[in-house]
C-alpha cells in the first residue's frame, strides 16, 4: 500500500509517498514510478500526515467498572481523536496491582482494543508481586494515597525495583492528606511536586509527574530534580475553574485560576515534556454529584489545533508533545513517533482548518458529557492508522474488537 500526502517528515511538511508493507513503512519518497498507482490519497488542502499521537494517561475502566468505559470504547474513542497508542492507569476495580490481575488485564485490553495499548501497574501489597511486572507494564503509576496505604519503606523497595529496571515510575503529585480529603488549593499539588522531585531524586527512579497545572510547578520540580518529565493535560490548558461550573469542573487535580493556565500555556514551547488527556470517564449521574474527571481522547487534538491557529503552539511542538517525546520516555522511539523508514506506520492523519462544535453525544467513549461541551474548537482526524490498517476512517471504527496488541509485544517483534 502506499498512502500519498502532505506528511510531517524531518522537522518539514514534504509531499510524501509512504510505501506500507506488513504495518511497517518500508520507503519514504518523493516521488514514485510511473507503473505505480496510491491505493490511498490524502491530497485535500489543509490535510496532513502526522506521527500517530500517542497518549501516555487513560483510564479505560472495565473489569467491575465497564459500564463507565471498557477497552473497546475507550480505544474507539482515541482512534477517533487521532491517537494510536494508549497507555492505561492502574486504579481499576479490582486494582491493577497484582500480577494475576496484570495478566487478567492484558487479556481483557488484547480482546477488545482497536489500537494499541500499554499497561500502568499499581504499587502492590506486597514485594513478590513484583518480579516481572514490566514484560506486561510499560511503567508504574504512584497515587498519593498510596504514600499514606504503605510504608514509606515499602513504597522505597518498590522504587529501588524500579530504578533496576529501568522502569518510568509515573507520578500523582499532591500532598497525600489534601488529596484524600479533596482540598483544591494549588498548595496540595505545590507540596507534592517539591515531594515527589525530591524523593526519586535520592533513588534515582526514573520519574515522571503527570497533569501539571502551573508553570511554576513544573519549574520547581525540575530545579529539584533535573531528570523528571512532565505532562500536561487539555483541561488545565485551555480551561480555569472560573469559567467552568459544578459539577463539570471537578477534576483531579483540579482546575486552576487564569493565571496559572496562561502559565502553563506559556509553557507548551518551554519546559513540558508531554500532553496527555487524563481520559477519565464517568456517568451523567456520576458527574452530576462531583465526581472527579472527565473523557478527553476525542477532543485533545481539537485543543491542540485550536492553539496551533491561535499562533501557541508550532506544528513541530505539536508533534514532539504527542508523538515524539511519548515515544521517547518510554523507550519506543526506535519505532514509534516518527514518519521513518523501517518505523511502524502508525499515522493521525488530520485537518488544522477546519472547526468543529463539540457535541459529546456522538462521543465513541460511554462518557457523553465534556467540559469543551458546546465549544467552537479547529481541528478534525480525517483518518487513523495503526501498523498500517486504518482503524478510524473520520466516522467509523473500520477494523474488530480486539486488533490492538500490546506495546511490549510489538517491541519485541519489531527487535
């Protein structure tokens, strides 16, 4: 197959041919001969070819809580947003923190996911349910009440496994007590960042602090520690708690004021490593009584688009934050997050011009609510493709429950 069109290539948008065999793309050109005929155009105006999104913070339910999301849906939704890789949070129901619930997992996710997926796993109870872990995980996600369920000695053994192995340890930064008690002063989150930049310094863990909401916060924990990466999220982009009402504005961390989203927007061509969704998916009723979260899959390209036409963000950042430096934390980027010869073919093929009013009914996920409800934003996936089968064709899922794989495996085979 070869699939032609304005694409992102080496810092530039050429028009390409990407000659795709077996989900790998096989040659980058030009130009081709004569004799051969694109089974595939893209050559619309204002249509480009970008390095699949991939987005490093989900939450897809299932288990006991499928009837807010399960595997299917929530990766409907990302490859209606354009992403195709999802990496998914460990405080299901049961938790994902034990390694029979792992397996459990990865069988469950390999059965229904449309594209692929990678899995967080939980601090266990106890030590044993460590060893092996991270040939089904592609890290580890630290709550705060998990600093306040184990010893502190427990949770260090479990850090010391984790710098062994080289394994990304995700980090929820807030003051444990603030957090538990549902406290929404910035303090709660400030304290946690200072903590948590401070404590995996002394290990040495690779580490990473998700959902940032300030600048200075992000400053702070990188003078703390200089080897952490961040991430930031839609919401705390483009969104401050005055100009979101209850119930939908309840989040975790929460929304900040004004000032602290224009620091941080600021900040997208400055110290933030990532942009991740927090697809956080609930009920109406859920929602209506203040539970925190919110789905975010199928309207974080929209945010991104809307600050690339606002003059924000660059392409080239747009790329590094959702393809690139994914990829790169961790450890995929000898396959993943460039258009590149013997690369996996995983594309969000998309439109910046085009503006779209968010209508959450139409939603893939089961959550069809949204903060950005009703909202004007730029920005349309035309088209995702994953290994090189468009899973996504701009209205429909085109491919069966269960044609996503686990990253790991395909890091193996790819190797």
């Amino acid at each position: 197959m070869i699939i032609e069109g304005r694409a992102y290539y080496n810092g530039e948008v050429k028009h390409l041919y990407l000659t795709i065999e077996d989900g790998i793309i096989r040659d980058v050109s030009l130009s081709i001969g004569k004799s051969l005929k694109p089974d595939v155009k893209y050559t619309d105006k204002g249509v480009l070819i970008l390095p699949g999104f991939i987005d490093i913070h989900v939450h897809l339910r299932d288990f006991e809580q499928a009837y807010k999301e399960d595997f299917y849906t929530g990766t409907a939704a990302a490859a209606a947003g354009g992403v195709t890789l999802v990496f998914d949070m460990p405080n299901t129901v049961p938790r994902n923190n034990r390694l029979s619930i792992l397996n459990y997992r990865d069988t469950v996710a390999n059965r229904k996911s449309v594209v692929d997926y990678g899995l967080y796993y939980g601090v266990p109870p106890n030590l044993d349910e460590l060893f092996g872990y991270e040939e089904l995980a592609i890290g580890m996600k630290v709550y705060p009440d998990d600093f306040k369920n184990y010893k502190l000695d427990h949770i260090s053994d479990v850090m010391i496994y984790n710098h062994a192995k080289g394994i990304v340890t995700v980090f929820h930064a807030e003051d444990p007590d603030g957090y538990v008690e549902g406290v929404e002063d910035p303090e709660v989150e400030a304290e946690g960042v200072k903590y948590v930049a401070e404590y995996t310094r002394s290990i040495g863990v690779p580490v990473h602090i998700t959902h940032v909401t300030c600048g200075d916060f992000i400053f702070e924990a990188k003078r703390r520690n200089k080897g952490l990466t961040v991430d930031v999220t839609p919401h705390h982009l483009m969104l401050s708690r005055e100009k979101v009402n209850h119930p939908y504005r309840r989040v975790r961390p929460p929304l900040r004021d004004g000032k602290c989203v224009e620091s941080l927007v600021k900040e997208l061509n400055g110290v933030v490593d990532i942009y991740a969704t927090d697809h956080a998916p609930h009920t109406d009723e859920e929602k209506g009584v203040g539970i925190n979260g919110f789905p975010g899959l199928e309207t974080a390209f929209n945010v991104l688009a809307t600050l690339y036409k606002k003059g924000v963000i660059s392409l080239d950042r747009i790329v590094e934050l959702y393809s690139i430096n994914p990829a790169r934390r961790f450890g995929l980027d000898g396959f993943l997050g460039y258009i590149e010869k013997d690369y996996l073919a995983n594309l969000s093929i998309v439109n910046l011009d085009v503006e779209v009013k968010i209508d959450p009914s139409k939603f893939f996920s089961k959550a069809k609510h949204s903060p950005f409800d009703g909202m004007k934003l730029m920005g349309k996936v035309v088209s995702t493709y994953v290994r090189g089968v468009e899973v996504y064709n701009g209205e429909d899922i085109t491919v069966e429950h269960g044609y996503g794989e686990n990253v790991l495996r395909i890091r193996r085979w790819v190797r």
